[in-house]
C-alpha cells in the first residue's frame, strides 16, 4: 500500500506546490487538510477543490470558527494571555485546532505522516510537530520548505512548469498568518526594526489617528466568557468579530514587538488584534472587581506561565492543563458588565457592576455610610511591620 501525507494546506502557492513535491520526494499520496480558523480569503470548497487539482488524492476541510473561538480563544481570554506582555497568541493558539484536525485526518485516511509549510527558523514547527506527536505518537512529521528544500523560487518555477492553478507573479513583500482573535505580520522591510509600519501592513484595523466618533460598548461576561454586547445574546466567535469591527474601526490592538521566538532569534513582528485586546482589557477589569486578592495575586503566575506554555508549542502538555483546572476555578464569580469607550486606538474601561463583586461600597466610602473601622488599622501595621521593624533592629545593633 502507498504511503500516504496529510499536508496543512492553505491554498496558497507554497503549500498547494507541496503537494507535488512531496509525492516526488517520497512517492507518497497526499491527503491536503484545510481548517478555516476565521482567516478569510476564499471559501473552503474553493481551497479544496484546488488541492485536488493540484493532484492530491483526498482534500478535507474543516470549519472550525466556533470550536477555535470556544475552546481555545476563550481559554486565552480567561488568561488574559499576552506574551511578553504584548502578544495576543494569534498563531500560538490557532495551532492546537490545526494540529487536532490534521491528526484525526491522518487516522482517517489511514496516512503515516503529517507535513507542514514552517520553515526551520521559527515557531510553528515547534508547535505543529509537538502537538503532532502528542495526538498521534505513530506520526511522522516533515516540512517540505525545511526538509524537502522547497523554496519560493522552486515554488514559482515548479508551478509554472506544471501548469498548477494558482497565481504565481504576485509578490507580497510580507509572511502573514490570521485568524479571528488577530493578525501576524513579518518579514519585508519590517526586518530593520527602525522602519516605520507602512499603512499597507495593516488590514484588521483603521489609522486611530484620526478616529471616529466614540463607540461606547458594554459586555457581559459570565464565568469569564462574553455572553452579550450591548444586551445582545453572542456566542463566544459572534463576541470576537463584533470586537474586531468595533475596536478595529477605532485602530485599537495594534502591535509592533522585537519578540523572543522559541527558538532563540528576536523577531520584529507586527500584529493586529482589536476584538482581542478590547475583550481582555474588559475581562481583566471584571477580574479585579470579583477575584479575591491572594488569589488575583497567584493568578497573574499562572497566566504568564501558561501564555509562555501555549506560546512554546505545548498546548497539550500536563502542566498547561493543571493550570486549565486552576484559571477555570478562578473563573466562577468573574459575571458581570463591563462598559468601555473605543477611541483612538484606546479601549478604556468607563464602568463595571457585577452580583458577585467583591466590592463593597460601605467599606470604600470616605462619605456617610463608611463602615470600616479605621481604629483597628493601628494594630494591623504594627503587626504588618513586625518582621522587618525586628531585623532593622538588629542590623542596626550589628553596625549593618
């Protein structure tokens, strides 16, 4: 029996030319697999039917929209995931849900390998082949721009050789990657971090220089997911394209950032994620209103550890899934409204209610009404201070 190849297929020039030269390479058959993630562009049975002119001999497609919004957005919403304290995990989180499908393909169609289009320089070929081999242990992985030595120029010229139909003369100067919970832009003149992002590298939002008027926006969030905007009923992808409309208007969730990859290069990246950044400002603000502080505290710990998990291609692994049971414990009372002003680029909280709000009014008040009992604050610092009012006696009675 033939060998077969399932290929994370795309639709565009490098990976519709990998169908060929993998079955060239190896003498396989290849399975192309396409899972639409809310990237836009043209319809799946479009991308489908050109894998199989292309000569796959199976093309599977997969919408996979709201299993991406639910089960892997709203997890790194519940985070409040930013790597590096700016990125928003566009590509990191999509990974997982390709990974899922490429590998329930493979068992499928009955294939021994998996195949993707990374190169060897960054981290998707940590997070595709981890993920691979953590679903399916039996699978092998190979990357035809990294293994197969398939570069552009071979790409263009093997194309045109076999009359393959996609456009091969279009020259994009930028590698870009998107999704529903944003955009990733590299690559270019975007290389010398001291240029300037030109107005074509952005696609998902508007110039917020000049904005229009203020959009004012109230989300409900129930256990940490966004329920409703405005009063109206969302499901958790209705909740994010709302955002990336409403908050990309106001260019809010524009990114530029050297980044640590994975693999031990900085890299300048550019990215775009209104609806994103708009839902973790609101979800981080409900945060401090209804998670109690030690548990706030230890929280911020676990999110950074968990971005950095997710962000390193290990999205399957047991410690990032003890910390799922912690961030969902954290979540229960994180209900509630909150309103926002989108302008300008900024997102910024205007008010928060919530039935399981840890603030009390009566203990906040400096008016009538205040029910804190300042007299005991006396004792508290005395007590708070012990420790360190003990060790300075003593390193001042050493001369320290």
């Amino acid at each position: 029996m033939t060998d077969r190849v399932v290929l994370a297929y795309s639709g565009g020039l490098d990976t519709s030319v990998a169908i060929g030269w993998i079955g060239e390479a190896t003498g396989a058959e290849v399975i192309a697999v396409a899972v639409d993630v809310g990237q836009g562009g043209e319809d799946l049975e479009t991308v489908r039917q050109r894998a199989l002119d292309c000569g796959a001999v199976e093309a599977y497609v997969a919408d996979a929209r709201e299993e991406f919004a639910t089960e892997y957005c709203m997890p790194a919403l519940k985070t409040n995931a930013l790597y590096m304290d700016a990125y928003p995990l566009v590509s990191a989180v999509s990974r997982p849900v390709i990974v899922k499908h490429l590998v329930k393909a493979a068992k499928q169609f009955n294939a021994t390998t998996v195949a993707h289009g990374c190169t060897g320089k960054g981290n998707d070929q940590v997070r595709f082949e981890v993920g691979i081999q953590t679903l399916g242990p039996d699978l092998k992985c190979i990357a035809p721009v990294r293994d197969l030595a398939l570069t552009r120029e071979k790409a263009i010229t093997y194309a045109e050789n076999n009359d393959l139909p996609i456009v091969t003369t279009k020259s994009n100067p930028f590698s870009i990657d998107q999704n529903v919970w944003g955009r990733a832009v590299e690559t270019g003149f975007l290389e010398d971090i001291w240029n300037r992002p030109t107005k074509d590298v952005y696609d998902y939002t508007d110039d917020p220089t000049f904005p229009p008027a203020v959009d004012e926006v109230t989300i409900t969030f129930d256990q940490g997911v966004p329920v409703a905007i405005d009063g109206e009923s969302v499901t958790p992808l209705e909740a994010i394209e709302i955002m990336n409309r409403r908050a990309g208007a106001q260019g809010i969730g524009r990114i530029d950032v050297v980044e640590d990859r994975l693999v031990g290069i900085k890299s300048r990246e550019i990215y775009e994620a209104p609806g994103a950044m708009a839902l973790i400002a609101a979800h981080k603000e409900l945060e401090n209103v209804t998670i109690e502080r030690e548990q706030a505290r230890f929280k911020k710990t676990v999110d950074q550890r968990w971005t950095e998990l997710v962000y390193d291609g290990q999205w399957f692994s047991p410690l990032k899934k003890s910390l799922d049971v912690f961030v969902e414990d954290t979540q229960k009372m994180v209900n509630g409204e909150v309103r926002m002003d989108l302008h300008g680029g900024r997102a910024t909280v205007t008010g928060r209610r919530s039935n399981t709000s840890l603030y009390d009014f009566n203990l906040a008040t400096y008016d009538e009404g205040d029910s804190f009992d300042q007299s005991h604050a006396r004792g508290f610092i005395e007590l708070f201070g012990m420790s360190s009012k003990v060790a300075s006696s003593r390193d001042q009675r050493l001369g320290l």
